[in-house]
C-alpha cells in the first residue's frame, strides 16, 4: 500500500505539475510574440560554444542561452563572451538535475547557486529560467516566482548524432514559424546526448543561417 501512496504523491510532486505546462501556457512562455528565437542548453562548452558564438556573430543573430552553472563557474570567458556579444543568459540549474527527483530547497539552491555565479561574471542578475529536460514540479510552477520559466515551440533532437544534419536541417526549417522558440543545444556532455552531436547542430544551423532570412529575436524581447 506504501508503495501506491509514494507513486500518487510522486505524480502529484512531479509528473502533474509538468503535464500542466506541457499541454498549456500556465505560467511558462513557450513563444515570443514576434520573430524566431533559438535557445540553446546545457552550456557553455569549451569546444563547441565559441564555435556557436562565431557563428551567432559571423550573421549578427543574437540568442539565448540556458547554462548549466558549474560549467559557468569553470569556463567564465564564455559567459562574458555570450554577455558581452548581446545574448541573453538564463539559467539550466547548477548540476543539469531533474526537478522530478528534488525537493523545492534544492531546487532553489540549485537556481540561487547558478545565479549567483552568472551575476558575478556578468553583473547581471538572470531572470529567465528553462529546468532540464522540462521536467518541473508543483514548487517550480505554483510557488517560485524569481524566474520566468522558458519551454519550447519546437525541441528537435539535435542531441542525438543519428539525426544528422540533413534531417535536422529539415526539423529546423519546419520550426521557422512567427513566434516559435527553438531549442537547440551546445553542449553533448549531459545524460542521454551524444558527446559531438552539437558539430551537426552547428552545421545545420549554418545551413539555416545562410538561407533563411528570418528575424531572430531573443526571449526578452517581447
């Protein structure tokens, strides 16, 4: 019977929460009232972020980034870079942990922490907030009101080497519609991604650069 009882509240702590945000707007932003914005988590990356941010600046496309704090803390001339370049930075948690698995001290420690580390490079304090894997829990939703929590319009599976370029390039032009927010990612390092799955990212987005005359738009600007 225990058993049962921790699956209902299990549910309810996690599973609940996160179905409410999935299937409607309570409380998250999933679009941005006007262009395209591409996102992009799990960084920064020693190899692959400056890659991206040549490319962001090569065609004066300006992102935002949601970055796991340690790697923050260990590579701080990449977040400088990606403030001083005009992107917006928000946070992924300090450790890339599910919120399904913690309790709302933790979950706060982990967002204060990455905070924290952000503002000391940048001097500015990150407001946006996207939790990994877009799992939440009923402190993240209906109780915590620091952050701003950014979903997705469109996540494509750039995680994953098999995609290849090609069809991600195709996922990539099927996304570009008014006010979609499109995750990507730079960094291959988390569970379940393929380590050099962001060098086909970076490809394909290179495609879509050179022939998609688009305006981007970060997730602030509203």
């Amino acid at each position: 019977m225990i058993y049962i009882w921790l699956i209902v509240l299990f549910f309810i702590y996690s599973i609940f929460p996160t179905l409410i945000v999935r299937i409607s707007p309570f409380r998250v932003q999933k679009r941005v009232k006007k262009g395209v914005a591409l996102t992009f988590d799990d960084g920064p990356d020693p190899v692959y972020t400056p890659q991206l941010l040549d490319l962001l600046k090569k065609y004066n496309v300006k992102a935002t980034f949601f970055v796991v704090g340690w790697k923050a803390k260990k590579y701080p001339h990449l977040i400088k870079r990606m403030h001083e370049e005009g992107h917006t930075i928000g946070l992924h948690h300090y450790y890339h942990t599910s919120n399904w698995f913690l309790l709302p001290l933790v979950t706060e420690w982990e967002l204060e922490r990455s905070a924290r580390v952000i503002e000391h490079i940048t001097g500015v304090r990150p407001v946006y907030y996207r939790p990994p894997w877009g799992h939440l829990n009923i402190w993240t939703v209906f109780v915590q009101k620091k952050y701003k929590i950014v979903m997705w319009t469109y996540i494509l599976g750039d995680w994953r080497t098999s995609l290849g370029v090609d069809r991600l390039y195709e996922r990539l032009v099927s996304s570009i519609t008014d006010g979609s927010i499109i995750v990507l990612h730079d960094s291959g390092s988390t569970i379940g991604a393929d380590e050099h799955a962001p060098a086909n990212m970076l490809r394909a987005l290179e495609q879509l650069l050179q022939h998609c005359s688009v305006q981007w738009v970060k997730v602030n600007e509203q």
